[in-house]
C-alpha cells in the first residue's frame, strides 16, 4: 500500500507543480506581479486565516517561493487575482498596473488558461515518450485460446464462458481491452460474437445494463480471457494451507465436478460456502485427493497463475509516430472525460462510481512500475486538463467563463461578481471532492 500511495503522491506532486507552473509562466510573460508559487498549502486549505506557516520559503524578486505544510495541490498567488485566499480587499480598490485585473481580457484568459494548457501538453508529451519507449500492447480477440470469461452481470445480458465477442455495433472488436469502455462510454446497443459451440449471437444492452456493469466493475472483470490455470501460491494463514494444498498443483476436479478452466473452478465453489469440498489435485504424475472448507467469500486461500501464455500483440513505434499516436490517445482520453458526463446523467446510479483518493491509490502498481506510473501520470494530467475546464467559479474554468463573456459582449464582469461567484464555487468544488473521497464507503 505504501508504493501505491508513494507513487500517486510523486504523479500527483509533478502534475501541480506544472500546472501551477503554466499560470506563473503567462503571468510573468504578461508582467504580472506573481506575490507566491508554493508546492502544497501554507494555510489549512481552503481557510486562507488558519494555520499560516510554511516548511520552506525564499523570496526571488516580487516571488515567494515556498513549500507548504499541508500536502494538497498548491498555488500561485498572482497580484489582484480573487484565487484560494479569498482576499475580499482587493475588490475594493482600484486595479494596479502589475494587477491581473488591469490586463487586457486575452492576456488574463491566456494566465488563466495556463494551468488547463500545461497539463494538455504534459498529458500528450508522456503519452509520446511512454509509446516510443514501451510502446503498445494489445491482445486481440483472434489470440484467446479459450474465448472469454465472464462475470455475473455479462451472464446475465447473454454471455458465456468461451464466448468470442467479435463486434459491437457491427463494428470489429480489435482488443478485449476496449470492450467495456466501448459498452458503457460510446452507448454500444449490440454485442455480437459467437458462443463456444459455434452458435453465433447477437444480445442488446440498455442503460440498465451499463448501470450494472458500472456497479460491479471494481469488483470483477465483465470479461476476460478464459485459461487454464495452477496454484501459484497458498496463503499460509487460509484453509487451502490446511488442506496441504501445493505450489504449482493442478485442481482437476472439485467434488468430482471435472475442473479445467479457473472461472468452472470459481463457480463450483461458490455453490459450497462456508462448507467443505473434495478436492482433486494433479502433482506432477500424481494424483492427490483433499478436504478444503469454503471461506464466505468463495476463496480457499489460493492465488492463481496461468498455465498457457496469451500472445499479446506488441506495436512499435518510430520517434514521429509515437508523437502523432500521443495525441490521437490523448484527444480520445479528453472525449472520454467528456461522455463521462453523459454516462453521470444517463445511466442509473453512474454517480455513485465517481472516486476520489481511494480510487486512484487502488490503481497504482503494488510495485513501483514505471510504465505503468508514467502512463496513469499522463492519463491523470489530461484529466485534471478537463476537470479544471469545467465552468465552475473558483476553477479556472469559471475565471475563463467570465473572461469569454467580457470578451464576447464587451462587458467585464465585476470583481464584486466574482468574488461572491467563487464563494459559491468554493462550496460546489468542497462538496464535489468530499463526495469523491467518500468512494472508500460507496466502492467497497
């Protein structure tokens, strides 16, 4: 867990250091005076009046450089801007020359669009760097030896073990990777394939069943690829140690029900909660028989591996190509983000799967992975890219709204205006994040 939360720390840190870093670069290219540039909060964010203290500073010029003691985010101060600090003071006087509010509109929306640019730009520069140096792997459906296996929610839509699902929306599926993205993010209406007895099949799918696959998609895969499988290890305090269950044993049967794929053995003992199960094991040449109880979660204490190797398909790519296929990735991601909102009012109970720290933390790597850091780091960047876009006061989507609106009507928007209209944002954004961060409750 440490990792996990070492690392989401470390993307996190780098991704606010740049964006704030985006703002501070127009401010000073537009001579603007810049009061503070601090990595993390020297206030209890968002009471601007508490808790005043800093780990580190030094001033530069007009600059406070600093290092805050609260590690959340961080912030520019720029000079007669109403930001985090909430100084009601300066809506009182008149603009000041080093002042952002006496810019002109293109040079505030360009500070104020810094943040939302950087990131962008740090999200495809990653995406780039990450394909040319690791490249991308895919594992079509054509590679499945024994089709797919599925969860619960995808049997009951129609799906079997040993399915092949070969199109959605008649359109060819090319990696099982993109199969329940496609399904609940593009509105997919049909899924097409064909069973393992050759029988081909054609099933609908509505909002419910999105709602479904969004309910249980942390918990279980919808698909994935059906194999063979070996005990890999045994957990020493669990009943399968008990049961003088084996590194590298074959379960081949479970109550004289033939095992031969892992989701059959998932399955049969399931039925035997909380009860005990004969079990048949393959050692080598041998064959061992056994008793195992049953935990109330269906395991026994085993951790799998598989026996047969899926061939994945590994694409290259030159300097320039990765460059061009960084941003086609990356355009998609920010699309991605933006069906997002359409799946939050669309699909029943799609809010409930919004998260917050938890979530992320869960997705990091037990191991410290770089592929993997640098990959969720720039999916991560082009995300808070379209988060802070959004039109919400106190973001610097909603500095942007107002400066679009001064600049389409010619009518600058007071800073009384914008004072009060953060005050509000302040509320929205607090209430959103406390949410996002309850997903440890929601999510379990």
């Amino acid at each position: 867990m440490f990792i996990k939360v070492a690392q989401l720390f470390l993307s996190l840190t780098i991704l606010v250091t740049l964006h704030e870093f985006g703002h501070f670069w127009f401010a000073k290219r537009f001579k603007c005076r810049v009061d503070k540039f601090y990595l993390f909060f020297d206030f209890l964010f968002p009471f601007s009046g508490v808790l005043n203290f800093a780990i580190f500073k030094k001033k530069i010029g007009d600059t406070e450089y600093g290092l805050g003691w609260f590690p959340f985010g961080g912030y520019v101060q720029i000079a007669g801007m109403v930001d985090e600090q909430m100084d009601k003071t300066i809506i009182d006087k008149e603009p000041e020359p080093w002042e952002l509010r006496s810019k002109p509109a293109w040079q505030r929306l360009l500070v104020m669009m810094g943040g939302i640019l950087m990131n962008l730009i740090v999200g495809v520069l990653i995406f780039w760097l990450a394909l040319f140096t690791w490249g991308k792997e895919t594992l079509p459906i054509n590679n499945l030896k024994h089709g797919l296996m599925v969860d619960s929610t995808a049997y009951n839509m129609g799906l079997r073990n040993g399915d092949y699902i070969t199109s959605l929306d008649m359109q060819t599926v090319r990696s099982i990777n993109r199969i329940p993205v496609e399904i609940i993010m593009n509105g997919v209406s049909t899924i097409e394939g064909v069973h393992a007895n050759g029988e081909k099949f054609s099933l609908p799918v509505n909002n419910n069943d999105r709602s479904l696959m969004l309910k249980r998609i942390r918990k279980s895969n919808f698909i994935a690829p059906r194999f063979k499988f070996k005990i890999d290890s045994v957990d020493k305090s669990t009943y399968a140690a008990n049961a003088d269950i084996k590194k590298d044993d074959r379960i081949i049967a479970i109550n004289e029900v033939p095992i031969v794929f892992f989701d059959e053995y998932k399955a049969e003992v399931l039925k035997h909660t909380k009860d005990y199960v004969n079990i048949t094991i393959l050692r080598g040449k041998d064959t061992v028989y056994t008793k195992c109880k049953v935990a109330e979660d269906g395991s026994i204490g085993i951790y799998k591996s598989e026996t047969e190797k899926l061939k994945t398909n590994q694409q290259n790519f030159g300097f320039f190509e990765a460059l061009v296929q960084g941003t086609k990735d990356g355009m998609e991601l920010i699309l991605m983000q933006a069906k997002q909102f359409v799946v939050f009012f669309t699909v029943k109970d799609a809010h409930q799967q919004v998260g917050g720290f938890y979530s992320m933390v869960q997705q990091m790597s037990p191991e410290w992975d770089w592929q993997h850091f640098w990959m969720f780091t720039g999916f991560l960047s082009l995300a808070l890219a379209f988060m802070n876009f959004l039109p919400i006061p106190m973001l610097d989507g909603g500095y942007i709204m107002f400066i679009l609106w001064e600049m389409v009507t010619g009518k600058k928007v007071s800073d009384k205006v914008i004072y009060y209209a953060n005050n509000v944002g302040l509320i929205i954004v607090l209430a959103l994040m406390i949410y996002a961060n309850t997903d440890f409750l929601r999510l379990k």
